[in-house]
C-alpha cells in the first residue's frame, strides 16, 4: 500500500511530547482487573520470592529498634545492599543455582565492585552511585503483594500477622545484623552469608515458610488466601495431569481440560480462571491484529484509516462475514464442554491477520455459549451490568457487529475494524495525556497520530501475551520448592509439592 507524502513543516508543534505508551487499544482493563483478583500475592515485577521474607525481617527489625520512618528506610535501603551483595558472592560457589533470578540492584553494585569494596553509604544513599532509584528501595513492586500475604501490615512500615521472625531471622538475620555496622564491603566480608542466596529458598527454613504462604489456604472459602490455593492447587494439577513445559501448555490445560469442570474440590477459582483464560485470546488478538496493522505504517510518511484497513483486508479471503464465521471449528461439543477451537489447524495454520480475526470470531461464539450466569462467564466478562462486559472491542461487541455486517464483505468489514482500531487508539491517547507541570509540555503516551484524517507511526509496536500472573506464580513456587523443571524443562512437583495437595 502506497504511502501519503507529507511536504513542508508536518507534525512540528514543540509544545507536546510524545512518548512509547503502554495498552495503545485497552483491551486488557478487566482482564488485569480479574487477574489481580484471581492471583494474590504476585504482580509481574515480584521476581525473587526472598525479598517476600527480606522485608518481612527489616520491618521487624524497624519496629523492635523503634526506628522512626526515615531511619527505617534507610536500614531497608542497607539491608538491600548487602542481600544482594550476598547474593552475587554466592555465584562464585559452583553450587550457585544459576537458573534462578538475580538479587535487586546487581548491575549496579557490580559496577560499584569493580572500583573496590563497595561503600555502604554511597551505594545505599540517595544520590549518584546509590544501588536503586526509588527511596524505599525494592520495597514498592512487592508491598501490595506482602500487605497480601500478611508478611507486611497493611498501614506502615509494619511487620504482618502472618510473620514469623523466629523463623526467617535463622538465614536472614545476621544480613540485617551487617547492614546495621557495615562501612566498606567487598564479595569477601560476604561470603559468610551463602545461605541467604536467593537460590537457597527451596532448603531454607523461611523458604519454607514462605511455600507456606505461596500455598495459600484453600479451604477458607471467601478468602484471598482461598484463592491464592485453589489458583496454586490448579497449577499443581495441571503439571501432574499433562505435559506443562510453558504458560501456553498450562493455558489449554486450563481452557479445555476436563478435570476443570470434572474435579469437585475445584470449586469456582479454577473455572473462572477458565473464562479469563478464553478472554485472554481475545486480548491476544486484538494485540496482534493492531501490531500487523502498525507495521504497514511506513517509517517515513501516513496512511489514511482506510489504506490500513486495505491492508489487512488484502489477506483475507473473499466471502461474507456470515461465511467465514460459519466455516471455524464449533467452541463446544454436543455437551456444553468447550473444544480446542483456537487450537484447531484450521485457525492456527492461517495468516496472523487471518490467525487473529478467526480468534476474534471464536471469542464472540464463546460469549454466546458460556451460561449467563456461572464462574466462566465472570472470568469471561466480569458481573453482569459492568460497563466492561459490553464495551468496544469485547467479545461482546465483536459478536454484535459480526451479527450486524453478516452478510456483508469480510474485506470490508476488515476495513471498518482498522478504523475502530485508530479511532479507539486516538482517544485513549488523549485520555492519558497530561500537562508536565515543570516545564509546560503536554505529555502524550502514543504509538500513532491520528491528524487530519491521516495515520502516522511515531513508535514501532510490539505484541506481547497479556499476563496471567501465572509466570511469577510458578517462580515463585519453584523458587519455595512448591515446584520444580526438570532438565527437560517440564514443570514436575517440587519437594515441598504436598503442600499443594
């Protein structure tokens, strides 16, 4: 397609920034929602399941020293330090489990090791040479989810009814204990403190305590702690029911596994988890369908709405809308119980415009499938009468507008698609934008310009899988001894799986 020429000044207004924003067409807000809900106690950014407890002493330690706000932040910031100096010592050992994930800040103090030990009050401070940005450290990407688990209180910097400092200040208090005197620290002065390594969690004794927490407490039905076991319960089924060697493999267990419907002990976590994961196609799609569509966007130059959508409309076959809904594989069997749809070679062999738009499609039949009422649907959609359930871009909506252009042009229905898309995108960016007070910019989170009628790319555009959570909750099992992989890399029962039992 044949790009639009832009002669003189073009888009030259100095006064607005444009910066690489996130969810350009979100699509994701309920699945996010839902997922936080349906996984406590992990977040995308919680990596390394011995902060949990890390912080857990340090807040402990705060309060039995009656240290004041500033003065615990500042045992924090030093407590961080020399966990994670402690940690990179540890990699010298040959039985350093390199698999697991690096402490806090690394990069950092490894730059500071290379001039010499490292000096406590330049790396933990809060100017240049400091071993992290925030004031509180690492602290912020895991409170929400500490507060979750009771490790941390919920108001201030407080330990939780869940915490257990007898146990965690076996391995981690003398790391607490050299934060407190330390000056000058080189590899050498930590060597001593191999057993806080982060990859000793699965053999430690807050490591076990901390399975403990990550197993969650299936039977208190209406708890977080509930959800948190029936979630980590399902995952524990899944890899000793199928072969789980990526979040994909656990995905069609969740989506069209029996034993999800067919297990009573199950209850409703593991079935709305189902509907979340049937949504999470639909995200996908619409993710890849908007990439494919920003990538015929020439680096240089614009496109009209329209172009684009001829772009997309030019891999796809020439029948009605009606026709090619009706010729996807069917979303359930004769007894309700969903199939493979999206897993069939029909939809997965096609072109990725084609991949998505049949994906779409397969969500819209799911919508009309699923009980109206029932754990699925509220993974699926959310409570009935939300604003979400219906909104542009939902399996609602996609079933909706392929009822009203059924017997028209798949073509042109791919069209009116890319001009939602644009529309869609273009308002989000100017509901997220803002005035940056200091300097008088109008700051505005794009990935295109929607002017005067024409698209122009200002960032490139990259699909990603909507997350789960499922990712940090499987680390963080493994990383406890909830779970285990082999050499293989199938997902198996860790040494303390029982607790999942």
């Amino acid at each position: 397609m044949t790009a639009t020429g832009i002669e003189g000044p073009g888009w030259v207004d100095r006064s607005a920034q444009p910066i690489r924003g996130l969810f350009p067409l979100g699509v994701e807000q309920f699945l996010n929602a839902a997922v936080a809900v349906n996984a406590p106690g992990v977040t995308t950014v919680t990596t390394a399941a011995r902060y949990y407890a890390l912080h857990g002493l340090v807040a402990h330690e705060a309060r039995r020293l009656n240290l004041d706000g500033g003065a615990a932040r500042d045992l924090l910031r030093r407590t961080e330090v020399i966990y994670a100096l402690a940690c990179l010592a540890h990699e010298r050992d040959p039985a350093h489990d390199r698999s697991m994930p690096s402490p806090h800040g690394a990069d950092r103090l490894k730059a500071a090791l290379a001039l010499g030990p490292v000096e406590m009050d330049v790396a933990s401070g809060q100017h240049a040479g400091r071993y992290a940005k925030a004031p509180w450290g690492f602290l912020g990407p895991y409170r929400g989810s500490e507060m979750t688990l009771a490790i941390l209180a919920s108001d201030g910097f407080a330990p939780g009814p869940a915490f257990d400092a007898a146990v965690v200040a076996r391995e981690l208090g003398p790391v607490v204990a050299l934060a407190r005197r330390a000056e000058r620290v080189s590899l050498e002065t930590v060597e001593g403190l191999g057993g806080a390594c982060l990859c000793r969690a699965s053999s430690s004794g807050d490591g076990e305590w901390l399975a403990q927490r990550f197993a969650g407490r299936a039977q208190d039905i209406g708890t977080r702690g509930s959800v948190l076991g029936q979630t980590m319960r399902m995952i524990a089924t899944a890899i000793s029911e199928t072969d789980v060697h990526d979040l994909d493999d656990l995905g069609d267990f969740v989506m069209y596994h029996p034993l999800v419907l067919a297990a009573a002990r199950t209850g409703e976590v593991w079935r709305r988890w189902r509907g979340l994961r049937l949504r999470a196609e639909s995200v996908e799609a619409w993710r890849n369908l908007w990439t494919s569509m920003c990538d015929v966007l020439p680096e240089v130059g614009a496109m009209t709405p329209e172009q684009l959508g001829a772009a997309l409309a030019d891999v796809l076959p020439t029948q009605t809308v009606r026709a090619y809904r009706d010729a996807l594989p069917p979303v359930v069997d004769d007894t309700g119980a969903p199939l493979p749809a999206e897993r069939h070679g029909s939809v997965e062999g096609r072109d990725t415009i084609d991949r998505c738009l049949a994906t779409l499609m397969l969500g819209a039949a799911r919508h009309r499938t699923l009980p109206t009422e029932g754990p699925e649907r509220l993974g699926f959609e959310g409570p009935p009468g939300r604003s979400w359930a219906v909104e542009e871009l939902s399996p609602h909506w996609v079933a909706t507008v392929s009822d009203q252009w059924a017997d028209r042009s798949l073509r042109d229905f791919a069209i009116f698609l890319a001009g939602v898309m644009v529309n869609r995108a273009h308002r989000l960016t100017v509901r997220k934008s803002y005035l940056r007070k200091p300097d008088g910019r109008y700051v505005m989170p794009v990935r295109i310009v929607l002017q005067d009628g024409l698209v122009v790319r200002l960032f490139d555009e990259e699909a990603r899988p909507p997350s789960l959570r499922w990712g940090p909750l499987l680390s963080m099992g493994r990383q406890t001894g909830l779970f285990s992989r082999t050499d293989e890399g199938r997902w198996t029962a860790g040494p303390r799986g029982a607790l999942l039992g």
